[in-house]
C-alpha cells in the first residue's frame, strides 16, 4: 500500500486482502496477520479475529508478543479461533526502525524463550520465529510441541517463511541478511516498462500486426 512500514495497515485493510487470497486458495492454510493496534485487549482481539475469520475468511490469525498479550491469546483460543504466534523481531511494533537480531542478549534470549513456552502451553498452533539467533531458534524448536516457522531464524526450524516480494527480487527499503532472492522481477520489470516507453515513442506500438483493419 505504499507505506514506509506496516503501523499504517488497518482492520479493515487486511480484511479485503485476507478475503482476496482466499478467493484464491485451493488447499492452503490461510493465516490472516492481525495489524497493529487491532488486538490492545482481549475483547477487541476477539471482535476483530472473528471479522477476519466470518467475513474474510480466514482460517486462523497471527499475533504478535507472547506474555504481554497473553489474556488476548486465551480469550481467542477460548472462544475457538486457531491461534499463530509471532516472537521474536516483531515488524509490526518497529515503528522506530529497530530492524535487527533480538535474542543475542541473555536476558532477551530468555524472555523469547518464555513467550515461546507460554504461547505453546496456551494452544499456538505454531510459532514464528523472527530475527533471532539459531541456537536460540533451536531451543525453542525442542522445546515446544507445536511446529516453529523461521525468518532470519536458521535452517532448525519446522518450516520456512520467506516474503514473496523479497524472493521474486521486488525490492523495497529493507534488505534482510536472511533474504535470499529467486529471480529478479524487478530489473525485468523496469525493463520491460522501458521497452514499452521506448516503442510508444518511437511510433513502433502498436505494430500493424497489433491492429484491426
């Protein structure tokens, strides 16, 4: 949507986008990512996850924290709305730029950790880890019982998760150590506008061939 970061994306935002994929989907699991500010507590949480999940949806929702969102994590996990945790690096609280390694501290390694304990006791039904060392990212995958799923998180995880833009070679204002890019969409795209230009200049588009007599 053209914003600098995701603090601008609303409820009602990610309720067209979630309802657009799942016009899309055969088979896969669609986890709708619960925007700032959506969840502040408990009974918000369930009215905006409901929304996601009745009108667009969904088949579950992601937050982002573990302890601090706690009462949020029951409420929904109460009430039947299959659960995703997010720790870690938590894009959606980085308004002030802060992208980089959490857990590299002793102290932060263990507070990740007991989000990741509670989030698995609570009834997550899986967990990403973001931005965090591998061993760390190792220990919680032993530790807990659901799956984990890593960005920037090392290879030890259950499951892998990588920003379509970022693997097709979009690029955008941040480039992650962890990105690896697929293909380079964006230097084909570029050309491919440039060549267009050119040819609408140079009276070559359309051809005669492109034409109705």
């Amino acid at each position: 949507m053209g914003h600098e970061n995701t603090l601008g994306m609303t409820i009602e935002h990610m309720l067209y986008h979630t309802a657009a994929v799942v016009k899309g989907v055969k088979h896969a699991l669609v986890v709708a990512d619960m925007p700032v500010h959506s969840y502040n507590d408990p009974e918000l949480a369930f009215m905006n996850a409901q929304r996601l999940v009745r009108e667009a949806g969904a088949d579950a929702v992601k937050l982002e924290g573990g302890v601090k969102i706690q009462a949020q994590i029951q409420k929904l996990v109460t009430e039947g709305i299959s659960v995703m945790g997010h720790i870690g690096m938590l894009p959606q609280s980085v308004g002030d730029g802060k992208y980089r390694v959490y857990g590299k501290d002793p102290d932060e390694a263990a507070s990740i950790l007991e989000d990741a304990k509670l989030l698995d006791r609570m009834g997550a039904f899986a967990i990403v880890l973001e931005c965090i060392p591998e061993k760390l990212a190792v220990e919680i995958t032993k530790t807990v019982q659901c799956p984990t799923i890593g960005i920037g998180a090392g290879s030890a995880t259950d499951g892998q998760v990588l920003v379509f833009h970022d693997l097709l070679g979009i690029h955008s204002g941040v480039s992650p150590r962890f990105v690896r890019r697929y293909a380079d969409l964006e230097g084909i795209m570029k050309k491919a506008a440039s060549d267009y230009g050119r040819d609408v200049r140079n009276k070559k588009f359309p051809s005669k061939k492109e034409s109705f007599a």
